[in-house]
C-alpha cells in the first residue's frame, strides 16, 4: 500500500472499525462533556455541595478511572477479545447517563460520576489496543490522529451544546442532562453494531498472565523508553483548569472563560489527524519534538501573557501541541509493543501518564499559590525543555523511522 496514491489524509484506507471507534468517542465525549461542564455549578448551585466535595469527587473519580485500564487492558489480553471490554465500558457510560438527571441527591450523582469512570477505565485500553488490532502499521499514525480529533471534536461540540441548551431552556439543568443521554446510547449502539474484533492468526493467541513480572518483561526496551519519555513529557503538561485561571488572571469576563477550552480543543482537532498522517509518512521523531517545542512557546506565551492577544497564541500553541504529541505517543505504543500484549501495553502507558499529570497539577497549583501564574508555566517550560534535550535518545528505540521503513 504504501507504494500507491493514497487519498487525502488517507481517509478511504483507515480501516471501517477505526472510524467507527472515531465516532464511538466523538458521541460519548458530547454527551460526558455537556454534562462534566455542568455538573460542578449544578453540585454547587441545586445541591448545595461544597467546593472540599467537588474537588473529592473529581479527585476519586480520576483515580478510579486510571486504576482500572491496566486491569482492563490486561484483562482484554487475556480473553483475547478487546470489543467486549471496550464495548462494555462504553455502555457504563451510557447507562449512567440517565441518572444525572433522575439523582434526588449528591451520594446518586457520586455514584454515577464514579461508576461513568470506571466505564472510562474499562474501555480506554482495550479500544486503543483494538485500533492497533485493526490498523496496518503504515496506517497507524492515520488511525490515532483520526480518533483523537473525533473525540476532541467532540470535547468541543459538548460544552458549546451545553451552553447554547442552558441559554435556550432558561438554566434548567435537569432538561440538558435529559438530552445528553441521546448521544450516550448512540455512541453504545455505534461500537455494538460496527465494531468487530479482527480474527486471529493462528500465532495470535491471547496472552497468559498478561499483567505480571513475566509480561512486563516482554515489553521490551523500546516500549519502557516510550513510557518514560511519554511520562515525564506529561509531568511537564499541567491540567487544562489551570488554562482557566490564567485567562481570569488576565481579565477574561467570566461567562467567557470556556472559551479557552474551545479554543484548545478546535487547534487540537485540527492538528491530530493530519500529524498522524505525516508520521506514518516520515516518521513520529521530528513532529514529536516539534510538539515538545511547541509546548515550551505555550508556556513561555501563558507565563508573559498580559492581554488577551497573548493568551490566545499560548491557547492555540497548547492544543497545537496536543494535537503533535497525543496521537504520536499511542502510535509508538502500539508500533513497540508485541502484539498480544497491547491491551496491557495501553493500560501502563495510561497509568504511567495519568499519575504523571496528577502530580504535575499539584506542582502547577503549589507553584500558583507561592509564586503566582507567571511560576507556574515557566516552570512547564524549563521541564518541557529538559524533555525536549533528553529526546535524541529515543532514536535508538526507532522513533526516527517511518513504520514502513522499519518492516
């Protein structure tokens, strides 16, 4: 194939099941974030939550969803059947859906927020795995980037649905939470009816003892160095709340502070899919340190920011550089780790990158609350810097090679 004229973006040879799991996710992100967008103002403003109970249910909530994919992942290794879990995740999501608007108290809505976490948990492995699965190496890049915008398309459709509902149902949050479940159920049906797991050669057995000492060991140099430059990469990458703050600290009016996360998500959908392409091309190395650098110009833009013109260059910078790097890091992950051990490959790697963010957001708000913003992002910087320097070593593990050049 790689010898042919390819269609633009190489749309027509992504693989059907790809682009189902593409929508799958596009569909489940509007629903979850029309609802994540108004679940802490409705916690606070209906039922009278603290922000100590916001912040614990947030904090719970994302543990639990990190926990689970290694479990999950390793899990879909073993059975050897990556749909089954990944479908059954998605269908926590969307059966929890309803309770949102049903739950007549806060421990409802705990329970919802956590079980639709744990959804996310199962599901997020063993669907990353299964697009390795179903994808030809020289269409991986293409078939992450592919995903990752459709799932940021629809972080970016959720919340301005959820804003234009509250406009047009006069605040009533009940009714907003009543028309998210819509697109849960039909992300449930999509991976249900058009995802399938592809047959296996007959060396292609599922994996035994997936998640032990035996089957880490099987990863391999190659894989581990991903993991570590994907892990420190992340400890350098704040959370987006912290986007938030900065443009408040600049004088953005309130009611327009979402903004910033649109504005994130479009540069970022825009740039992944494209990256991917490339990648498959001319390989992952130059675009991902292009990502990297592109990170350090962010920080460096939010750290100095002191109007609303320099908040917007680091805003797009930074979904510039997610859309380098997201899509490319799960690339290498799929190009490096053996093939039946995908699904705890993915699981580690999201571990690994979960905790990592975890703490790079309590050194981001230590960091905010002693030296202020300006601290903060420059300090984003100078890690992101130290990444960007210690990059060149990963070539031994073949990141500067396209994948078909490596075959």
């Amino acid at each position: 194939m790689t010898g042919t004229k390819r269609s633009f973006l190489s749309w027509r040879e992504v693989p059907g099941g790809v682009w189902a799991l593409g929508i799958v996710s596009m569909l489940m992100d509007i629903s979850s974030e029309m609802i994540h967008a108004l679940l802490p103002l409705y916690l606070v403003t209906v039922l009278g939550a603290s922000m100590l109970t916001v912040g614990t249910i947030e904090g719970v909530a994302e543990a639990l969803a990190m926990i689970t994919k290694i479990f999950s992942g390793a899990l879909s290794d073993y059975l050897g059947k990556r749909k089954l879990l990944a479908a059954t995740g998605y269908g926590l999501g969307a059966f929890t859906k309803p309770v949102f608007p049903l739950a007549p108290t806060i421990g409802w809505l705990v329970a919802a927020r956590f079980v639709d976490r744990i959804g996310k948990g199962i599901r997020g492995a063993p669907r990353d795995a299964l697009i390795a699965d179903l994808t030809p190496a020289d269409l991986r890049g293409a078939s992450y980037g592919l995903r990752q915008s459709l799932d940021t398309i629809g972080a970016v459709l959720g919340p301005l649905a959820a804003v234009v509902l509250m406009l047009v149902l006069a605040d009533n949050f009940t009714a907003v939470f009543w028309i998210a479940v819509i697109p849960a159920f039909a992300s449930f049906a999509v991976i249900v009816l058009w995802v399938s797991d592809p047959d296996r050669p007959a060396t292609g057995a599922a994996a035994r003892s997936p998640l032990s000492l035996t089957g880490l060991a099987r990863m391999g140099d190659a894989y581990w160095l991903v993991v570590g430059v994907a892990g420190v990469f992340t400890l350098a990458r704040c959370s987006e709340a912290f986007l938030l703050l900065r443009a408040q600290s600049v004088g953005v009016p309130l009611a327009a502070v979402p903004l910033v996360l649109v504005i994130m998500n479009v540069t970022y959908a825009l740039s992944a899919w494209p990256t991917g392409v490339l990648s498959d091309r001319f390989g992952r190395y130059n675009l991902l340190a292009g990502g990297f650098a592109l990170l350090v110009a962010a920080d460096l833009a939010l750290a100095f920011a002191n109007g609303i013109v320099m908040l917007g260059i680091g805003i797009a910078l930074w979904g510039l550089h997610m859309g380098l790097t997201q899509g490319l890091l799960a690339s290498l992950v799929a190009d490096h780790a053996p093939e039946q051990l995908r699904g705890m490959a993915f699981g580690m790697f999201n571990l690994v990158t979960g905790i990592a963010t975890l703490l790079a957001s309590v050194i981001a708000g230590a960091l905010w609350d002693s030296v202020g913003p300006t601290g903060t992002f420059l300090a984003g910087a100078a890690f992101t810097a130290v990444a960007l320097v210690g990059l060149p070593a990963t070539k031994r593990g073949g990141f500067a090679s396209a994948p078909s050049e490596r075959q």
